[in-house]
C-alpha cells in the first residue's frame, strides 16, 4: 500500500491556513524599511583587521567564527548518527562499462585541483572551505558510483581521523590563541590570515570526507 | 581587541563536552572512560562558575562583541540551567557506564552522541544570540534524535523519525523568525535586539513563528504527540536525558525570547492567557493518559507533558504578579528534571531485570530491587508535589503566585495535576508490591546503575531543604527583571 | 515593491508550499523534501533581504548565516533519509507509523 496522505477537507484548510499565513508574512515584509545595511558597515570597518579580504569569509571563520565551529559539530554529529544507524549500504558488484570508468580518471583530479583553487579563493572572493568540501565531496560521491571502494585499511580510526580533523583543528586553534589574545577564538592579528587558511583546508578536507562518508549510509565495514 | 579578563569557565562547559565527543570518537574502546572523565569535569567546572559567580558575565568570542560577533552570557538563569545539565548529565553518564557495558556496539554511538548533546545544550544555555542558538538548537536536535534512534526497534525508529520531522519543522519556524527580527532591527543579539525592538507587525510576526517552533520542539499540548513515541522507545539513559534535559532546553529559549525582547513591547494578555491555557490543558491531558498507560515508560513520558505544562503557567502569572512566578517555573524544571532522570533510570533498571515494562506484571519488583524502587517513590514524592522536595517547593511558589494574582483557576489545576501525579504514581508502586501471574527473567542489575537513581531521587528531596541558595544563585544578574 | 521584497516573498512562498506539502502527504520522502523546500525558502528570505543596502556591497552576515544553515540542512537531510530506510526496513511502510498502534 503506497502512502496516501490527508482528506480532501484536511487539505484544504490546510491550505487556507497557509495562504493566510503566506499573505500575511508577505505584508510584513512589505513594511520592512526598503532600505537597510544591516551589519555591512560594521564589517567594513572591521574587514583590516580580519586576517581576510573576502566579507563572507570574514564573517564565516573570523567574526562568526565560532558559529562555523559548532556548524562542522552538526555535520559531525549528523555523520555519528547515519553510523549509529546503520552500516554502510554494501556495494554491488557490478562493473562499470567503459565510458563509466574512464569518467572518474578525467573528473577527479581536475575536481581535486577545483577544491584546492576555491579554498585558496576564499580568502580573496567567494569560495572558501564549503565550496571546496563540497566539490571533494562530489568527487568522491563520484568515484564510489563508478566503482571504487573505500580501502579496508582506511576504514577504521584513520577515517575517523579525518572526520573530525577540521573541527578538531578548529577548536585547537580556539583555545590556542587565548593565552596571547585573552579570549577564545581571538587571532592575533599577523597570523589571523594564516590561521583562517589552516582551519579552512581542514575543514574543507573534513567536510568532504563527511559527505562521501553520509553518502555510504552508514559505518563503512561495520556489521549489524 | 583584547578583553577584559573574564573567566574561561563557561567556555570550557561548551569545549570540554566537545573535545570529548572527539576523543571517544576516535578512541572508541575508551569511549566510556572518557565520557564519564568529561561528564566529572564538566559537572566540577560547572560547580566552580556556581561559586564564582557573583554578577552576570559577557563573553565576547572572539573578542568582537555584538552585534558583529558573538556574545555568551551567563547570568542566575543559565547557571541554573547550567548546573541542571551538569547534575543529570553526570547522573546518565555513570548510569550509561553501566547501562551500555554489555552492549560495546550501542556504547561507541552512545558516548560521541551524548557529549555532542551536552554540548548543545551548555552551547545554549550560554548563549546570547538568536542566530547561534539556532546553531545550537539544530546540534541538540540531530544529537537528540540520532540518540532517541539508537534502541533500533520499530518504535524507537519511528519515534525518532517523527521527532526528527517535528525538530526540524520547528527550527525552520524559528530561523524565519530569525531572519525577520534580523533584517528588521540589524542584530541577532538577544540584549540588542531588546533595546532596539519596537512593537510594530514584523516583531509580532516573530513573536509568533519562534513561539510555535519553540512550542512544536518543548512539546506543549496539543504539540505533545511526538514526545510519547520518542521518548518511552529510547533505551533508558536517552529517555532519562531527553525527558529531563532536551525538552527544557527549547522551553529556555522561550523564556529568553520572551523576557528579553517581547514581553517589554506587551504584545497583550490573549498570548499569555492562551500559552497558560495550553499549559493547563497539558497538566490535564497529560496525567489522564499517564494514568491510561499499561506500560511503565509511556507512563512516566505522559507524565513529562504534564510537567512541562506547568512551566507554561508562569506567562500568565508572571504578567501578574512578577517575577515570583519565573522563579517557581524554573524551581519545577530544575526539581522534574532530577526526578524524571530518576524514573526512567529506575524503569530501565526495571526493564533490564525483568525484559518488560508492562505495569500490571511488575512482579514484587520492591523485593528484588528495593534501591530503584526507593529511588521511583522518593521522586515520585517531587513530582507530586508533597514536601520535602523541590517539586513541593515549586508548586507552593507557583499557587501563591496565583493566590497573589487571585487568579484561583491556576490553584484548581496546579491541585488536580498533582492529584493526578499521585494517582498515576501509586498505581505503578502497588503493582511493584504485588505478586504477578507472569514471572520474571531476572537479569542482575548492576549496582552503579540503581545508585545513580536513587542519588538522583535524593537529589529532588534536597532541592526542597536548600531553597534559599538556589533562588540567590537564579537571581544573579536580575533574569527576571524587576517586574510590574 | 523592490526586487530584494520580491525574492523574499517567494521564499516565503517556498516555505508555504513546503509546509503545506509536509503537513498533507504522508510518504516519507515527500515530507523529507517539503522540509528541504521550506529550508530554502527561509534561505532566499535571508539572502534577498541582505540586498537592501543603500549602495555599496549587499550585507555580508546573512550570507554567512546561510552557508551555516545549508550544511546544516544538508546534515539534518542526510540523517533523516538514512532514518527513512531504516524505517522501511523494520516497518515495510515508508511512513510514520501511527502512535496508538503500539
């Protein structure tokens, strides 16, 4: 039996419900003022001192910083949870024709070439750890669907190493620059921009392991 | 850009679970060595701020400052909370240490699980800032339900998939509340946000998307449906964690909100008098199906949406008569809080000796486990409100604060609901004492494990002897306000 | 109405098609992706808005805030499709199972 969902009278209030919520939510958006900065001057003023060039990375590693820690604990956590829930989908044995195999030769090494360049970018422009995980992990979402396996040897603490080495780093350094700037997450400034660049290719590395990792479903090797 | 110094104490209750979650992660045959380490820290670090404390401190991460950076606060109300999640935590976590030692498999998802948990829920106790609380939000959520899941049944995985629908639905309601107040006012912190928020629609709209999310997520009736399923399926240490802490956590978001930045603007006495009704109606609602139940986990998880409505009663109070009535809310929160990791940590030594939790075939459990079932009857005792336990105290502050406001309504209810509590309780120890057709597996318990409960239960019964201390502690910084 | 209010009223109708998808249908999936629908819209609000500076560069933090809140869409996703095929494995039905049935 296939999954039908509510009764037509149900539907329909439903609706009415949220096109009352919909128009209303919409005339308080039309009483916005229509014209508002919002903390952008702020930024302005603060982006010397930074460590960065580019606002939203600014706001993303250094101002907001610690929002962004507890964001790759989500991803993390999210990551613990599929594990706990499952083990990895097993894969088929299916072999992969030609074209399929030949894919991943060409695309993966110039996927890996994209991630180092958007993470380099992102102190500059838009780009940055996000970007860069996730083309890393496009890539290995790719490479698992043409075929290629996680190594047995790498499914153990060396993956769960790489799992959390981004949030790892990035709580080291938080707590690291306290005895020299007297509060978590305070980079001094001559190495603001070198510190940012280190928690971002972790992270980025983290991320990507991450989202191939959710992409397995579950724990690699493990037995239920 | 350097501060001035303030103490790193609250920094280290958000870091210490983190780094811990790390840890037992990567090192995952001493996950529960370690786990247990960070819940003593933590619980030692947490007792260190309670005694240093003596005005309300500003953090600024990073050293920016609001509005372009990130504050943490602590004041009397998040040292309460604080020192709520570091007492049941440590509870759970020697609990679990025995809970999950026969089960390796379950212990290694349990530990990263539950120190990622703990540190959402200091991350919110702290913080000060709508956005980041949404961070921390969504990393209790996801915790929590990847937790609530671990039992693998069929219950507990449908249990844990409509809480997960429910948790996001009601931060996604939350974040749009969010995004209006910010582009509205130019500032996600909580202090700014209050000096700056005027009483115009947009706030209104706020006001309403964050109450029904925070609502959806605290399981205030007719919210509750997800809360039952969820937490009575959960292996024992997580429904004594979900019940007890998670719950409270989104209610504490509320009050936040409310304190700081709405209830200055009076949005009016229909919000508080509908929030106290639905309150009520959950005291109700929620001891007659405890009372209904034939097994012994969904009665104590009905009974949580009882407790909880109570808290609720504080809006329409609290417009009353002031601050007193904030005061005895968190009084019943801190008190349901040990008391409910009490019960279900008994029902789990319960469900581990016998392979059951059905009520009428609780074969003379006194007898065979007399710890568990003191520890179930000495929390019973607080969550029906007699004396001497918190439960007590805080319902007597909660009916004087209706007497003063000669609102009597509210006395009918606090009475029946505690009525109720007794009725519901009393079946469950009159089974413990009678012989049952059915006999038992009889697995042994061990003993960290019903003398974490009873601990807990002995808890309740000294919230209701140290009052005076506790209420100088919440009113550190002035939570409340000054009021009327 | 400026161009940054019309985006932002399309993400709240995003966020209103989302819900009511969520609310109405019972698969699964469906209620998965009517979830990722109103994260979107709740994202759209957020960015369009950040256009309203008078002239100069759009206002970076809510951008931030949103590159925040995709990862943790994209976790939160990926944790309930996992939980969906748990649930199909133990229960056959891709569904919530109703609560009174135990």
């Amino acid at each position: 039996m296939t999954p039908r969902g509510a009764a037509p009278w149900l539907r329909f209030s439903v609706a009415l419900l949220l096109v009352g919520m919909f128009a209303a939510l919409a005339w308080v958006l039309l009483g916005l003022p229509p014209r508002s900065a919002g903390l952008q001057p702020q930024v302005a003023a603060q982006m010397a001192v930074s460590g960065v060039d580019h606002p939203v990375t600014a706001v993303l590693l250094n101002f907001r910083g610690y929002d962004t820690l507890l964001e790759m604990a989500v991803l993390l956590l999210a990551c613990l949870g599929v594990w706990s829930l499952s083990p990895a989908v097993p894969p088929t044995d299916e072999t992969p024709g030609a074209m399929l195999a030949a894919l991943p030769r060409q695309l993966v090494p110039l996927m890996v070439l994209m991630a180092g360049y958007l993470l380099w970018r992102g102190a500059t422009g838009p780009g940055g750890a996000f970007q860069a995980g996730a083309v890393l992990g496009a890539a290995g979402v790719l490479l698992l669907l043409t075929g290629w396996r996680l190594p047995v040897r790498w499914q153990g603490w060396r993956l769960r190493l790489l799992l959390i080495a981004g949030v790892g780093m990035f709580v080291l350094v938080a707590l690291a620059v306290v005895p020299a700037s007297g509060v978590l997450l305070g980079y001094p400034l001559p190495v603001a921009g070198t510190l940012i660049l280190l928690i971002e290719a972790l992270a980025g590395l983290s991320i990507g392991v991450t989202l191939m990792a959710l992409f397995l479903g579950g724990e690699p090797g493990a037995s239920r | 850009m350097a501060a001035e110094h303030v103490s790193l104490l609250p920094v280290l209750l958000i870091f210490l679970p983190l780094i811990g979650a790390l840890l037992s992660f990567v090192f995952r045959r001493r996950a529960a060595g370690l786990g247990i380490a960070t819940a003593v820290a933590v619980f030692v670090i947490a007792i260190a701020l309670a005694f240093s404390l003596t005005r309300p401190q500003r953090y600024p991460v990073g050293g920016w400052g609001a509005p372009l950076g990130i504050d943490l606060v602590v004041d009397g109300l998040s040292l309460i909370m604080l020192l709520m999640s570091a007492t049941v935590g440590l509870g759970v976590s020697l609990y679990a240490g025995g809970y999950f030692h026969a089960r390796p498999q379950l212990a290694r998802a349990f530990w990263p699980l539950w120190l990622g948990l703990w540190t959402a829920l200091n991350g919110l106790f702290l913080a000060a800032d709508i956005f980041n609380l949404y961070v921390t939000l969504e990393l209790l959520g996801l915790s929590a339900v990847a937790l609530a899941a671990l039992g693998g049944s069929a219950a507990a995985l449908g249990g844990a998939m409509r809480y997960l629908l429910v948790s996001l639905l009601g931060s996604l309601l939350y974040l749009l509340g969010v995004a209006l107040l910010y582009h509205a006012f130019g500032s996600v912190d909580i202090a700014l946000l209050g000096e700056r928020a005027s009483a115009q629609p947009v706030t209104l709209a706020a006001l309403v998307l964050m109450t029904v999310g925070l609502i959806l997520k605290t399981a205030l009736f007719p919210f509750h449906f997800w809360l039952p399923p969820a937490h009575a399926s959960a292996s024992s240490p997580v429904s004594a964690l979900l019940s007890a802490l998670v719950v409270k956590a989104s209610f504490y978001i509320l009050l936040r909100l409310w304190l700081e930045i709405f209830e200055p603007l009076n949005p009016g006495r229909g919000v508080t008098e509908l929030l106290g009704l639905l309150g009520a109606l959950a005291v109700l609602w929620g001891s007659l199906q405890a009372l209904r139940q034939t097994r012994l986990k969904l009665l104590i998880a009905y009974s949580t949406v009882a407790q909880l409505g109570y808290l609720f009663l504080g809006f329409p109070l609290a417009a009353a008569v002031g601050p007193a009535a904030w005061q005895a809310v968190i009084y019943l929160a801190l008190s349901h809080a040990l008391a409910k990791a009490a019960l279900f940590m008994a029902a789990g030594n319960i469900v581990l000796f016998g392979g059951h939790d059905r009520i009428a075939d609780l074969d003379r459990v006194v007898q065979r486990l007399p710890l568990s079932l003191a520890a179930f009857a000495i929390a019973g005792i607080s969550l029906m409100g007699l004396p001497p336990s918190g439960g007590f105290i805080g319902k007597w502050l909660l009916l004087e604060a209706a007497i003063e406001a000669g609102q009597w309504w509210w006395v009918v209810i606090i009475l029946i609901g505690g009525m109720l509590a007794a009725a519901y309780l009393f079946k469950v120890i009159g089974f413990a004492f009678t012989r049952a057709p059915v006999s038992h597996e009889a697995n042994a318990v061990p003993p960290v494990m019903e003398w974490t409960a009873l601990v807990l239960a002995v808890g309740t019964v000294l919230l209701g002897l140290w009052v005076s201390p506790l209420l100088a502690w919440l009113a550190t910084g002035n939570p409340f306000g000054v009021g009327p | 109405m400026s161009v940054a209010v019309l985006y932002a009223v399309t993400g709240l109708g995003l966020f209103s098609l989302g819900l009511y998808a969520l609310i109405v249908r019972a698969h699964l999936l469906r209620k998965i992706l009517a979830l990722n629908i109103m994260g979107s819209g709740v994202f759209l609000v957020l960015t369009a808005l950040a256009r309203r500076a008078p002239d100069g560069p759009p206002d970076p933090v809510p951008h931030a805030m949103v590159i925040t809140g995709i990862v943790v869409a994209v976790a939160a996703t990926a944790l309930a499709l996992v939980l969906l095929r748990r649930v199909v494995e133990t229960t056959g039905q891709p569904r919530l199972p109703d609560p009174d049935s135990e």
